[in-house]
C-alpha cells in the first residue's frame, strides 16, 4: 500500500517539475516576443524551428550585452543632426547619393555610441536588440540604397528609404 502512495507522489512530482518547465519555456517565449515585437516574427519566419529563433535572439542579447552602447553627448548629437539636415536637403539634387549618406551617416552614429561596425547583417542583428521596432527599416533602407548603386531603385524607392533611415536615425539619437 505504501509502494502506491510513493508512485502517485512521484507521479505528481513528475507532472509539477513538467508543468513548471513548460511554464517557464512559455514564458520566455513571451518575454522574448515582448521585446523584440516584429523582430521575434521575423526570427522564427527565418529559422528552421521557433526554439533556433529563440536561441539566436538570446545569443544577439548576449553579444550585444558584451558593447558598451552609450547616449551620444549633446554636441555630438547636435553635429549628427545638422548632418541629418544636409543629407535630407542633398536629396532634391542627388537622391541616389542621399541615400549613399544617409547609409553612411547611420553607421557613424551607430560606431559613435559603440556598436561594433562589422558588417550590415551583424550590425542590423546587434540594433535590433536595443531597437526592434524600426531594425526592418533599416534593412530595408539599406537593400534600397544598395539597389540604387546599380540605377534599379526608383526615386519613390530612395524617398522611401531615407523615411525609414530617419526613423532608426530619430531612435538613435
């Protein structure tokens, strides 16, 4: 008779310990989709499962965590700023070169306040942990801008994409 009670408990301690784990995977999931909001979509549409997904925005946390990534001092800011302004008024005359700038400008700010500029798929991975909600921007800004190297980009194209480089420019700054 004691043989069964030690089943049944062992049985429940089996199912608490199960029920506990499938909680704390639910809710990890739920922090992760918290934070990186679209960005968490666009991981697990782009990996083989939802835990790869939710393993590969884990890892860009912690390789974002190893950065120091600071606010920019006042006159930094203000000096970035005033570049904004040219690239935006450069855009009239040369649309393909604002793009250029506006490309290059947002890689400055981004070494400025620390993040490693080691190429564009690394940097968007690293940006999307403090800026989720306008990394889409940027990648999409960007494959504008390299399209338009090669004149297969519209000018409603690169208009479009310096509206999205300057919404990731405003979350920088």
């Amino acid at each position: 008779m004691a043989t069964w009670i030690y089943v049944v408990i062992a049985i429940a301690v089996v199912l608490v310990i199960a029920l506990v784990a499938m909680w704390a995977r639910e809710r990890r999931t739920a922090d992760l989709r918290n934070r990186f909001g679209p960005e968490y979509d666009r991981a697990v549409e782009n990996s083989e499962d939802r835990r790869a997904a939710e393993a590969s925005l884990r890892e860009r946390e912690r390789k974002r965590a190893q950065f120091d990534v600071k606010p920019l001092p006042e006159a930094t800011r203000l000096r970035f700023a005033g570049e904004w302004r040219e690239v935006q008024e450069r855009f009239l005359d040369q649309p393909e070169q604002a793009a250029v700038d506006a490309d290059a400008l947002i890689t400055r700010v981004m070494a400025a306040q620390g993040y490693p500029m080691e190429d564009f798929d690394a940097q968007a991975e690293l940006v999307s942990v403090d800026h989720p909600g306008t990394v889409e921007n940027y990648r999409f800004a960007h494959a504008v801008q390299l399209r338009s190297q090669t004149q297969q980009a519209s000018t409603e194209d690169l208009r479009e994409a310096l509206l999205r480089y300057r919404s990731l420019f405003d979350e920088l700054l």
